[in-house]
C-alpha cells in the first residue's frame, strides 16, 4: 500500500473498528506522517484491553526505532494514565526497555512516577540509573535535590553513581549549601560533575574551588569550571571579588583565552563575561 493510503487509513483509526495489533502496525511505519497520525489516536484506545501493554511492549523493539519512539510518545500523552502499568513494568523487561520506561515516566511526572524514578536510581544497570537521575533532575524542586543528595551521601555509591548524581542535582537549579558538598570536593573524577552544582550555590566560597578548575583542570574541566564561575558571579554578585582573584590567580589568564576560542557558545559568553 501506498504511504499516502496507509497515512489516511491512520488518520481514520478508530478503537472499535479495527485491532491493537493494527494500531501498533500502524506505530511502526516506516512513514513519520503515518506514525503520527496513530499517536494523534492514541487516547481513543485507552480503555482497550492489552493496548497499554501492547505500548510497552514496542519500546522493547530490538530492530525499529520509529515503533520504539512512537510507543514512548504514545504513552506521554496519556500522562498519568499510563504510569501504573509503566511502573508495573519496570522491575521487568530488559535493560534497555526498562530505559525507556524510565524516560516515559521522567516527560508524564507527577508523584507515582517520580516514586518509581526513586526506584530506578536502585537499578542494576548503569543506563537505567543515568536516566532515572536525568528525569528527576528535570523534574527539579528542593525535594528532589534532597533525595538525590540523600543517595550521594551513602558510603555504597560508587564515583560513577555520584557523577551522574551530581549532574542531576544540577539539573534541579536548587542552591546547595557548599557544607553539604564538602566530601566530594577533593575528588577529582568528580570535578566536573560538582562545578555546576557549585555554580548555582550562590556562595562565594565556591570560588577557589573554581578558580583551582582554571587553574589545573583538564580542557573540558577548564571549561565547565569557566561556565560555572560565570554563573556564580550572577548568583552571588561578587564581580569585584572575581575579578581580584582573577587577576592575581597565575595561568587563569589563558583558560580565558582558550574559553573565547571555545566550540560551544556557553563557554564563550562565560569567557566574555
């Protein structure tokens, strides 16, 4: 069949006349046109038997990304009423469709499914807990930057777990008191992780941690820690402070140069700055 045909034949899908094997048939077209003209009729099959499942079930799909994405999006847009059988679904499945639970469950939000993102950062495999943090730290809010702290300052998490920790912590824009970063920061694995969080803490006593990242950090340390001092001189209105320490902190001077001849433009506007 044509792509135009089988695009108004999705367009026409309707809950009571045809399967969810054909709904989900039509999600894995090869046509974009027709897989979003299904996902347009996703709500209509809410109420059918098995089609949450059925959904689930496509982000497993080993050989077609478009079924896997179209799932995911399907499932979005139904919000809230598909994180029961999400979550559900979580402690099964492989690793990478547990992946995309996750990541469903991250764009829906709401209580239940940041419970089971709090699950999540328990998984066994490192990608699952990457994308657990990466949810919760868009979700962001007070409550979230603690609980996340709360699992960074366990003795079992690993310098791996903390670094994607740490970037979720950021993620969340919430101001960390510096004594609550005090152990992580002579890590050096760690660096570039904490200089956001350290960044956005609005203390001044985060500068000679960053200035030292200037100083001494590898090139995309360098950066990270250029960006998060540029930010810190917003929260903390230190101008003055910053730049006396600039200007008398040997090798800082050619981070800064580096930093208006950087690749991406964040850095450049923090070098400027």
């Amino acid at each position: 069949m044509r792509e135009p045909d089988r695009h108004r034949e999705a367009l026409q899908i309707d809950h009571g006349a045809v399967s969810v094997a054909t709904y989900v048939d039509a999600l894995r077209d090869p046509s974009w046109r027709v897989r979003r003209a299904a996902l347009e009729r996703a709500p209509k099959f809410l109420t059918v038997p098995g089609f949450l499942d059925a959904l689930i079930q496509g982000l497993a799909s080993e050989d077609n990304a478009g079924l896997r994405n179209a799932a995911g999006e399907a499932l979005v847009r139904l919000g809230g009423a598909a994180v029961e059988a999400l979550a559900d679904a979580d402690s099964s499945g492989d690793a990478d469709q547990r992946k995309f639970i996750v990541e469903a469950l991250g764009l829906i939000g709401g209580d239940t499914a940041q419970q089971q993102l709090y699950r999540a950062l328990s998984d066994h495999d490192i990608n699952v807990r990457t994308a657990a943090a990466e949810a919760l730290g868009r979700i962001g809010g007070e409550s979230v930057a603690d609980a996340l702290l709360e699992i960074l300052d366990r003795p079992d998490t690993d310098a791996q777990s903390a670094a994607y920790l740490l970037d979720a912590v950021a993620a969340t824009g919430v101001r960390i008191a510096i004594a609550r970063l005090s152990e992580f920061m002579d890590q050096p694995v760690l660096e570039r992780s904490l200089y956001p969080v350290l960044g956005a803490s609005g203390d001044p006593a985060a500068l000679p941690k960053l200035l030292h990242g200037l100083r001494h950090g590898s090139q995309g340390n360098r950066a990270a820690a250029l960006v998060a001092l540029a930010q810190l001189m917003e929260e903390a209105d230190i101008e003055v402070e910053v730049g006396q320490s600039l200007s008398e902190s040997p090798g800082v001077k050619g981070s800064l140069v580096q930093g208006l001849e950087h690749e991406q433009d964040e850095v450049v506007s923090a070098a400027a700055r």
